[in-house]
C-alpha cells in the first residue's frame, strides 16, 4: 500500500486538486493512454498513469470508478477539467516525468501491476 | 420501483461533452441503491456507445429506462450508419479519425467492451441513415 502523497513526493509531482485525499493509500497501478483499454478493467480504486490530458480522462475514470491520476510528462491540464475533477472528487497528480520513468520508481517501490 | 426515464443529446463531433449521459446515469443509479457492478457495467457501456455517436455520427439521441430489475439503454443516431455490423464487433476493427485516436479511443474495443458489460446488445444499422444500439442490463 502507497500513501498518495508518497506517490507525489517520489514522482516529484504536485496535486492540481484533491489536496484533502493525500493521505489515502492504494495498492495497485495501471499506466495507458489508450481509454478504450482502461475501460476493460475489472478493478476499481487503482491509480492511473497517463499522458493524456483531455476531458475523457475524467470521464473515463468516473465511468471505472478511479479515483486517482497521474498525469506525466508535464501535459498541462485545463482549468475546465481541474473544475470537473473537483467535483467528482478526484485526485489528480501532475509530474515532470514520463510514464516509462513514473511507472518505473512507483514499481520499484511496491506498487502492484493490474497485469 | 418507480420507472425512471433519462434522456440525453450528443452531438457528432461534441468530444468536451461527451460523457455526460454516462456521468448523469451514474448519479441516478447510485441513488436508487443499485448495485455498484450493475451500475459501473451500465456507464461503462453507456459512455463506449456515447464516444461512438460523437466519433461517428452527426447527431444521436441516448434514452434510459431504470424499472424493477432492469436497466434498458437505446441510443439512436443519424450518421453513416455500419456497413457491416459482424466485422465491426471484432475486436480491433475500427474507422475513427486519427483525432479520434488521439483522445485515446478508436482502437476496435468499443463494440467488444459494450458487449461484455451489457447482457443484451442489439446494433441495428442503415447504411446512409444512422445506428440503433439497445443494451439491457439485468439486477
């Protein structure tokens, strides 16, 4: 189990929004950018690691009931989907690295693959 | 239980909006106590058939009905129809735009994912007019 705010600290990230939720834990991890992919998923609560960073990764997590995004290579996300995030109470993560790199550290340091 | 009845509009090419029949059914559903596998296999579904009316089509219309046990969705569109239904329910067989793909659909899965969530799908299609799709989901 990872605390999220570990997650920031270790992907030298920061929280765009669901500051309140740092201190949840989570467990497992799944990293795409395809959408179609994620929503094949039978697992919920995991932590998404993408490089996408349009409204359909929101929409897409709220349909799979995710919780928690990583949004790597520093891809800047709109105002309109922090807003939308917000209130469904996500936590959206942003980080400098790329999801190779991202995926790598949160593998080494225990958290689990979906696959 | 009393019948509920949701109705939503897409519009061809609407990608900032898109979801939000999915998103608006989950709320409903979670009110109404469903069980949450019902309703994440329901807006799983909902949304893969939602991204296809905006990918595809000019226009559609998403109707759904909550009764005792059963969730039933229809969405109707106006569009290019489907050529040919049977190859495009394999997985992989896909017409999406390149933008399409890149807002991380349009790989061939949609048709699959809707089949294994729902446990009806009918797709209905004239080529020139448009695409019925009805998925009914038990509970």
């Amino acid at each position: 189990m990872m605390k999220i705010e570990k997650i920031v600290q270790l992907l030298d990230a920061h929280i765009l929004c669901g500051h309140h939720r740092a201190s949840d834990t989570i467990s497992h991890a799944f990293s795409s950018d395809l959408m179609s992919d994620v929503l094949t998923l039978d697992a919920e609560n995991i932590l998404l690691i993408t490089g996408l960073a349009n409204v359909q990764i929101i929409r897409t997590a709220e349909v799979a009931d995710i919780h928690y995004l990583v949004i790597v290579r520093n891809k800047k996300v709109s105002e309109d989907i922090i807003a939308i995030a917000t209130e469904l109470n996500m936590v959206l993560i942003e980080s400098p690295y790329s999801m190779f790199k991202a995926s790598g550290i949160l593998y080494t340091h225990g958290l689990i693959p979906l696959y | 239980m009393k019948m509920i009845d949701l109705k939503f509009l897409i519009k061809g090419g609407d990608f900032d909006k898109v979801g939000t029949a999915s998103s608006e059914t989950k709320k409903v559903l979670k009110q109404l106590n469903i069980d949450p596998k019902v309703v994440k296999r329901t807006v799983v579904a909902l949304y893969e058939a939602e991204v296809n009316i905006a990918a595809h089509a000019y226009g559609g219309e998403v109707r759904v009905t909550v009764s005792d046990h059963q969730i039933v969705a229809l969405l109707k569109d106006e569009g290019p129809g489907i050529a040919d239904i049977d190859r495009a329910m394999l997985e992989g067989f896909s017409t999406a735009s390149p933008k399409v793909r890149e807002m991380g659909f349009g790989a061939g899965m949609g048709l699959t994912n809707m089949k294994k969530n729902a446990d009806e799908l009918q797709v209905e299609s004239t080529p020139g007019a448009g695409t019925t799709v009805k998925m009914i989901f038990d509970f």
